[in-house]
C-alpha cells in the first residue's frame, strides 16, 4: 500500500475584501457557526447578507466558546440537524472553526450509527485570527471531561477557506503573539515530521520565512495590513503543511499543560518550543540527526551561520528565543504565575496524556514520560 502522498483539499481565497465570495457560493441554506466577537464585530451579519445574494438562507449559531467542550458541539449538533443545511460556514477564531468541524464529524459519525447516510455539506472556513491554520486541515481540538482530545479526519476538512485580512484587524495584541507564534510552532513540527516532504518542506519554509518577517512588525503595529495578510497566509501555508505531516511533541504537551491550567494554546506553545527543540535535536549528545539537520537548514534559509548541524541548529533556536522575547512572551512558565508545587503536582498526569496524544507518533524522536517531565521541569 503506497503511503506517501500530499492532499491539498481546500481551495483557498485570500486578501482584503476576500469575503464576499460568499455572493458566489450555490446552495439553499446555510448553518453558520460563529463567536460572539465576529458577531458584535458585524462580521457575521456580512457573511448572513453575502450568502443572501446568492440566494442562501442562514441559520446561525453563536453559542462558540473558547475551547469548545462536547456540551458545545451537542447543543450545535441538534440545530445543525434540524437544519438540513447543505452549506456549513464557520467564521471566528481556531473555537469556532474547531466547533464546526466538531459537528460535522458527529453528526457523520452518528449518521453512521444509525444507518443513515450524510452527505457532506459545502464547508467554508473564515478565520478571524492568524494562527490555527484550521480552515485548511483535518484536525479539531475538542475538551471532553477537562481534557483536549484531537480529532484527525478527512471528513473534517473544510472545502473552502477565504483569508479576509478585514476580519482580523480587530484581533487583540496578546492574541497575534499568541497565535503568530502557534503559526511557527506548527510549521516547525511539520518540518521535523516523520511524515515531512517536499512538498510539505516548501510551504514550511515560506511560512517561517513569512513569521520571521513579519510577526514583529505586525506586533509593533497592529494596523501594518500587509504584515497581518503576510502572518495571515504563513497560517495557511503551515496549516497545509501539518495537515499532511501531523505535528509533534510540542503539540501534545501544550495540549496537556493548556488543559490543565487553562493556558492558552499558542502561549502554551511558545513556552515549551526551545526545550522541545533541544530535545529533538538531541543537544545534549551528538547534534548531528536528523531534526538538528533541518533545524541547520532553516538557520541557512534566515542567513544564520550553519557549517555544522549543531551550529545551525543552535543559532535557528536563538533565533526563535530572540523572536519571542521581542513579543514579550514570558521567559518560561513561572512566569506566568504557576507555582512551582501546583506545577509539579501536575507533571506526572500531564506526561501521561501528551505521550498518548494523537500528535505525538509523528515526533522525529520517540520520547518517554519521563522525557517529557523533564522538558516540563525544563519550560518552567
């Protein structure tokens, strides 16, 4: 069985004004899944009039909270159903998008217990943040019982993603840090992937490149719409990326640390990145396999100095702690504000669920629990 392959499953628009391509969507009624911000922010009503031109109806529900939990997609569940929508369109933040492909996915999964066949609803994904790449993957982040569990599936791609640089202009300061850094974050797993290929490797790269150039900028003026299309994009292009590569252990333990102490995701990342790096490129010993390879790469590509693998990649990590001190990210997790005991009550469990997460198998180097209690003790 030919496992290598590359799938590109949603055709993406992009740029200011992007949104109203929702005039040319074909359909008869919509279910839109929206957060309260795009609604106050007048964002959904845009999408409601748009789809309206083009002969749509809208039902919506705006019931979206951040880390959507199962009592979430049940209540979406029961008006989707009662729906029969043939357009799906998720518009906020990586919770609402991660609350559509939600429903959608039970309400396949449910169909398929019951005997009845679902036929898949026109998917279109509106990011209103620059972070999750979630408008062009098969992955959904749900929190069942206080835990976030992964979802991978095709079923849940969307069809369609438009980047209207419009809709995120309004994004808080802390939340571009936030979800700019989870853009590196996800680009830099798929780089390392054991899955990573050529032509997840090019998206990388360019998505890097972007973040690099563009992140502090956008940081130092949120108004610089060119750097918000430029993150906005280098989103996607590492979205692509990790939807074909699957991501890493930086995933799975911000996974466990953000559930646990209600941190948000991309600043989970951010704190935990060096130390994973570290260990992938296996700092403490030779420095010559094959993540510190490709961490050296990407320190050529950013013109750093690079004749070893060890060099390379030391000088890249520089780079991403020089990156995020500019941003003000904390310099580790006392920082912001755990204690110390509370945070070692909470290693064990914590190692437990990021070795069993669904990002974990593609790490470049298998850790053990205790590997990854000593990256925690390492970020804090």
């Amino acid at each position: 069985m030919i496992e290598d392959k590359f799938i590109l499953k949603s055709k993406v628009y992009f740029n200011n004004q992007s949104l109203q391509f929702l005039k040319q969507i074909t359909g008869s009624r919509a279910f839109i899944v929206a957060d309260s911000i795009m609604e106050t922010l007048g964002y959904l009503q845009k999408t409601v009039d748009y789809l309206s031109e083009a002969g749509i109806s809208s039902e919506v529900f705006s019931g979206v909270r951040p880390d959507p939990d199962v009592k979430v997609i049940a209540e979406g569940l029961k008006l989707y159903k009662k729906s029969s929508a043939d357009v799906l369109v998720a518009i906020g933040g990586g919770s609402a998008i991660d609350t559509a492909k939600g429903i959608l996915y039970f309400a396949w999964k449910f169909g398929n217990i019951e005997g009845v066949e679902i036929k898949k609803p026109l998917f279109i994904a509106i990011p209103s943040t620059s972070g999750t790449g979630s408008e062009v993957t098969d992955f959904s982040v749900i929190t069942s019982e206080g835990e976030k569990v992964c979802i991978v599936d095709e079923f849940i791609a969307p069809d369609i993603a438009i980047l209207d640089s419009t809709c995120i202009q309004h994004v808080p300061q802390r939340v571009v840090v936030d979800t700019g850094i989870d853009v590196l974050v996800h680009a830099i797993e798929a780089y390392v992937s054991t899955k990573a290929t050529d032509f997840t490797d090019a998206l990388v790269e360019k998505a890097i490149k972007l973040i690099f150039e563009n992140l502090e900028t956008l940081y130092k003026d949120m108004n610089n719409f060119y750097a918000i299309d430029r993150v906005q994009n280098a989103s996607c292009m590492a979205g692509m990326a990790f939807t074909n590569t699957g991501l890493g252990i930086n995933h799975s333990l911000a996974h466990a640390f953000g559930g646990a102490f209600h941190i948000s995701h991309g600043r989970s990342n951010a704190l935990l990145l060096n130390a994973v790096m570290e260990f992938n490129a296996d700092l403490a010993g030779s420095a010559n396999g094959y993540a510190a390879e490709k961490y050296a790469k990407l320190a050529t590509m950013l013109q750093l100095p690079a004749r070893t693998s060890r060099e390379g990649a030391v000088n890249f990590m520089l780079a991403v702690d020089k990156l995020k001190k500019s941003l003000g990210i904390e310099d580790g997790i006392r920082g912001l504000g755990i204690e110390q005991t509370e945070f070692e009550d909470a290693l064990e469990q914590m190692a437990e669920k990021a070795v069993l997460d669904r990002c974990t198998p593609t790490n470049p180097k298998q850790p053990s629990k205790e590997d990854l209690i000593q990256i925690y003790r390492k970020c804090y």
